[in-house]
C-alpha cells in the first residue's frame, strides 16, 4: 500500500507574510511521525521563502506548474531547473484550471511531465473530467487519455515515483465532492491502466489522490477507499486547522 499523500494546493493566494505564517502553522502542527507525505504547493513568489520555513521538516514543497523548457525567451514561465533550485519535490502538472482557463493540452502536459523527471521533479499529474463529459459517460474516454499523455514518456521506474490525481473538474472549488465509490471507480480505472501501460508492479505503488472539495468532513470516508491514496486539497488548504483536521483524518 503506497503512504497517503496530501498536498495543499495554494493556488493564487497568499502574500509573502500570510504565506509564511500559513506554512510555520501547517508545520508545527504536524507530528514528526512519518506515516504521511505532506506537500504544500504556494505560489511561485513565495516558494524561496518557504523553503526556508519547510527546511528540516516532514513538509515537502510543489510548484502548481511549470515551463518544460530549462531556460529560454518564455516570458513570465518558470522553468523546472528554476523549481528544483529554489526547493521543490513536486510539480503539478495539468490542473483542471490549467486546462481549462489556460489552454494546457494533453501534449503540453505530456512534455511537462517528462521534462520535471529530467530535472528531478516528481510530477503530480491530474485528470478528471467536466460535468458533461460525466453526464455523457466520457469520464473513463477522457481520464484514460488524459492519463495516457501524462505517462507516453515516463518509464515504469519514473511513473512508481510519479503521482496521479482524479480531480472531476465538477467538484473542483464547488463543494460538491465525488462519493467515495465515485472516486474508488475512476481510481481503480485508473490503476488498471497504468497496469497495462506501465505494469502491475508500477500500478500497485503509484500514488493516486482525489481531489475535489475535500475537506475535514469527509476526507476519512476517502481515503478509506482502497485505490484512494491521499488527496489535493484546494480551499480547504488555506486555513491550517482545517488542512491539518484532513491529514489527521487520513492518517494510516
Ligand atoms: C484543487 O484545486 O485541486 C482542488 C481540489 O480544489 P478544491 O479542494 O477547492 O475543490
């Protein structure tokens, strides 16, 4: 069974000093216990100075996307080379907001994940489909497509270290959460097909979160799930009681 992994997508919030204070709470109200990944994932002006706060700590930091370009005339992209250095373990790549609101391609999200491997980034890759696509009975057509992109270029060693998230776009920042059978259907989906594509050995140990209006209410009924391994959590990550009551709540 891989560790729960919950990682607390900032988006865009956060002044440097709101950042810093959010960041030293979230630490010091984690036990040094090391049955959970934590990951915060703030935005980029902010990381430096968190990696500062984080260091020494069970809290990993994420970037919320990147460039797969290492440098270059890109104006206003960050690069992976740039993600490593100031301190990030984790990049997510393929947000529904991404996707939807900027344009991100499958493609694009296909270069980005074989480019954070190449700088040693662990890429959480997310999937998940609209409300149409779900009323429509596209949800398996659209997460196998999505999940295939994200994977064409990862060898099955890159992808057991890889990190997969079922994000139904319908229940991103809506408050209306997948049920845990909802989310256990597309992630055993999801499992079987990094199976065929990658192996059995790799589908057992990939990491696959839910997100989508997680919060500490109905967290443990996820995570008890048994192909949920830990959750992306939007809103409910910008207050710490509420972030730190969803990592106990999925505490092995
Ligand atoms: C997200 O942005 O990844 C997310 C899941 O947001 P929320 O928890 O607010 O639905």
């Amino acid at each position: 069974m891989p560790r729960p992994f919950i990682v607390g997508n900032w988006k865009m919030h956060k002044t440097l000093s709101e950042a810093r204070d959010l960041a030293i709470t979230v630490r010091d109200g984690l036990s040094t216990s090391s049955d959970i990944d934590v990951a915060l994932a703030p935005p980029f002006t902010v990381i430096g100075s968190l990696h500062e706060v984080l260091k020494g700590s069970s809290v990993s930091l994420a970037a919320q996307t990147m460039h797969e370009a290492a440098k270059g005339a890109f104006t206003g992209e960050i690069s992976p080379l740039m993600l490593k250095d100031v301190g990030c373990t984790y990049v997510i790549l393929g947000h529904s907001e991404r996707r939807h609101i900027f344009g991100e391609t499958d493609q694009a999200v296909m270069k980005k994940a074989r480019a954070a491997l190449d700088h040693a980034l662990i890429p959480i890759l997310c999937v998940g489909e609209t409300l149409q696509e779900r009323e429509t009975s596209r949800t398996f057509d659209v997460v196998d497509r999505q999940t295939e992109h994200a994977l064409r270029h990862v060898t099955p060693e890159e992808a057991s270290r890889s990190v997969l998230a079922y994000e139904p776009v319908w229940a991103i920042g809506t408050g209306r959460t997948a049920s845990p059978e909802q989310a256990q259907e597309v992630h055993t989906f999801l499992r079987k097909a990094v199976a065929r594509s990658h192996g059995d050995s790799v589908a057992r140990v990939i990491r696959i979160l839910y997100g989508g209006s997680v919060k500490p209410d109905n967290a443990a009924s996820l995570i008890a799930e048994p192909d949920v391994d830990g959750a992306l959590v939007g809103g409910a990550c910008l207050d710490a009681p509420s972030f730190l009551a969803i990592v106990a709540a999925c505490r092995p």
